[in-house]
C-alpha cells in the first residue's frame, strides 16, 4: 500500500496506508498513531507534536480520506499544508 514520506525542518514524516483502511503516522522512525476506518466514504484524523528544531514545537496533522476511486492523503504542520497525494483505491470484492 501507498505511503507518503516527507523530510520537514529536523523531522522525518512518514504515513502508512494498509490495505484494511488503516493509516499509521510515524516520525523519526516511530509510530504516534494509527486509525482504522470502518465504512466508506470516510476520513481519517491522525496528528501528534513533534519537536523540530531547539525548544520548537509544530503539531502535525495527517488527514487521510478514503472513497471507492481514490485514497488522499494530506500532511499538515501547525495549519499548513506540507504535503498532499491522491493513489487509486485498491479493489477489494470481499468488502
């Protein structure tokens, strides 16, 4: 499955798509969270803290949405966005 790695100030950012609907959000190599979706079309809300630079915080946010065609996920860093990929969904028939 799709995942989007992005290098931001001293943080190294990276999501994780499963192929049940899950997402998982890592920075420096460490999972802060995952989420699971039960239903289509939804969306996924993952975020955590991460320090960036000498006593310098920015919370990190991951929107994923899932529909039948496409799964986006959007990266943010305190508000804006850093980051943004759309892949095809994957066609599951036992779903």
């Amino acid at each position: 499955m799709p995942a989007l790695e992005v290098k931001y100030k001293n943080a190294a950012l990276r999501v994780e798509l499963d192929g049940d609907r899950s997402a998982a959000l890592f920075i420096n190599n460490i999972q802060r969270m995952q989420e699971s979706l039960t239903t289509l079309p939804g969306t996924l809300r993952l975020s955590s803290s991460v320090q960036t630079d000498y006593e310098w915080h920015e919370f990190i946010e991951v929107i994923v949405t899932f529909d039948e065609k496409d799964i986006t996920i959007s990266l943010h860093a305190s508000n804006s966005e850093i980051a943004c990929e759309t892949y095809p969904a994957q066609m599951d028939d036992d779903r």
